[in-house]
C-alpha cells in the first residue's frame, strides 16, 4: 500500500465505519483495519534502515491521524458549548462575532490567554472578528510506537494515548478560561454558600433561563451534593440517583459530570474545582473556542536503551465568548 492509501485506512479505522473496502475489492473489518496497519507499518519498519528510509511517512500517517481524533476528544468538554477549529500554519487564527439572540443585549466579553500567559478579559464593543493568541507551549505526548507494532495495543489506542494528552491540555486552558470568567460576571450570576442551598441554585437557575434552558456542569462530588429534597422529585428520580449517585437533572436543569482527576503523583491537586458549578444555556452557541494551528508535529527520541519513543507537539489557543448569560454556584465546603 503508497502512503495515500495507508493513511485512508488509519482515518478509517478511528471512523465510525464498521467496514473499510480496499482498492482491490478486498472488504476489511474494525478487527483487519488495525491488523493491516499493523502488518504494513511493521513492514515499513522491518530493519533500522527501512523505518529510517520511512520514518517521515509513519509521523505523517500518525500525525494526521491524531489531527482527525483530537477534535472530538476537546469537544466533549463542556458539550455543546466547546467549539473547534483548525487553522494553517500561516493563517490568523480569528473568530467573528455575532450576536443572533436578540436577548444578549448586554456588554460581551472575550477571556483568553496574554502574550505573558495569564488569561485576561475584556469588552467587546460590537460585532466583529478577534484574533485567538496561540499558546507557545502545545500538548507534548510520548508514546512508544513499539507497542503498537509488537500488538501491545491497536491504532485507535495508540492516537487515543495521544489525542487524550494533549485533550487534557486543552482541557486545563479551558477550565483557567472559565475561572477568568467567573471573576468579571456581576453579582447576580454568582452565589456561594457553605452547603447546598436549593434557593442559591434556583435562584441562578431563574437567571441564565432568561437566556436559554439552564445546564449545569460540575464535578461529580458537587453532583452528590445536590439533594432533590421531597417536595418535587418522583420516586423514579430519588431511584435513579441512589443508583448512580446523584441526579441527572435538577427541577428541569440538566446536570453534566464533568472529568475529574489528579495533576499529581500524591493525589492532592484536582484537575477541577470540587465546589464550583458552572450554569450555561443550552441553544446559546459555543462559548468556548479551541483554535488547532499547523497539523500535528511528530518527531523521535531514542532512550539510552536505544528504544524509541515519538513526541507530539501542537499549537492551541482558547478564547471564550460571554455575555452576562452564565452563572456560577460555589459550595465551599466542597473546596480542598
């Protein structure tokens, strides 16, 4: 197989298509996409001097292919507010601005990163398009390549270990975005409370509903939290959520765990804020928007053991897009 045709059987075998037809009528399951890249890319790496003769290939193949998934692996954050786009490496990375719902009247504001690192907000005074500053640091990965080609793992394993990382990259610039945002919110999009008080919630819930139907993201520790009380949920409700631990939806309002984990060794730094939730309107549009510039560089190490292992970089930026339609809802017993 040329590199054209390999690189369609990779794209393939991340799709959700179940089959994949070669160009000699030859009809290959999920199962035989992997096992064919695996035997073909095994066979472009037989000895040192092949895979040195087709090392620009196989970064190739694997880069576009890490392109292809890592989209989805960021849009799933904050569902259906999380926009991306995928810019050239000579393009401006710009987004236009419109303000189709009538309702958003108010002031709008952009967060995103300064050339020094820190994220910084400021107001928009008409539609129009603004820049997205790119970060200088991208999502660098490490995988070694061996163990896909001894059968350690399949192809969409291998790019899943790499578009999760830089994922969880893109992830932590959306959560410090969004920390920013909060700050410049005015008071009556924000409560805090020392525990669950179910007339804080509702009462943000009333603001962004003027706006949108309300949708609450946290983290599923703040999910437990949020008792249904007796007053209004149905015995099918209070079963639902002694079986998975906490409620689906509250009075109306959608309730989305967010991913939760450790950015350390010693498990005592969350990724997410325990005692924050963050009140969005569904039907609103994006709020966030990752910006992908370049295609995906792939380059080699060699350890002292002369294994190799390939590193991924990629240039990213967030910028997020408000009006004074989202709320927050701290508890802040729930802080660590």
């Amino acid at each position: 197989m040329n590199i054209e045709q390999l690189k369609k059987l990779s794209k393939a075998a991340l799709s959700p298509a179940v089959n994949f037809s070669m160009e000699d009528g030859t009809v290959l399951t999920k199962v035989d996409m992997s096992e064919t890249l695996r035997d073909e890319l095994n066979a472009m790496s037989a000895t040192p001097a092949q895979y040195e003769r087709n090392k620009h290939d196989i970064f190739e193949i694997i880069s576009e292919a890490i392109d292809m998934k890592s989209p989805a692996e960021v849009a799933k954050f904050f569902d259906g507010f999380v926009e991306t786009r995928q810019y050239g490496i000579h393009d401006k990375p710009e987004i236009e601005i419109r303000r189709e719902n009538k309702q958003l009247r108010a002031r709008a504001f952009m967060t995103q990163v300064s050339s020094a690192g820190v994220y910084e907000v400021f107001k928009l005074a008409k539609s129009g398009k603004v820049s997205i500053n790119m970060l200088a640091v991208g999502g660098a990965c490490q995988i070694a390549y061996e163990d896909f080609l001894t059968g350690r793992v399949d192809w969409s394993q291998l790019v899943e270990i790499v578009s999760m990382g830089m994922a969880d990259r893109v992830y932590d610039e959306i959560l410090k975005t969004i920390a920013k945002v909060e700050q410049s919110l005015p008071a009556a999009n924000k409560a805090v409370s020392a525990e669950f008080e179910p007339a804080a919630l509702e009462k943000l819930l009333g603001v962004v509903g003027n706006y949108g139907s309300p949708v609450i993201f946290c983290t599923e520790t703040f999910a437990r939290a949020i008792t249904e009380g007796s007053d209004w949920a149905s015995e099918a409700e209070k079963i639902a959520r002694r079986n998975v631990g906490y409620l689906a939806n509250y009075k109306g309002a959608k309730i989305v765990v967010l991913p939760q984990g450790y950015t350390d060794e010693t498990h005592t730094q969350l990724q997410v804020d325990d005692s924050k939730a963050y009140i969005m309107p569904a039907g609103r549009g994006s709020i966030f928007t990752v910006g992908f510039q370049g295609p995906t560089q792939v380059r080699e190490t060699e350890n002292e053991d002369w294994s190799k292992e390939l590193h991924t970089y990629k240039r990213f930026g967030v910028t997020a897009f408000i009006f004074h339609d989202i709320a927050t809802y701290t508890i802040s017993s729930l802080a660590v």
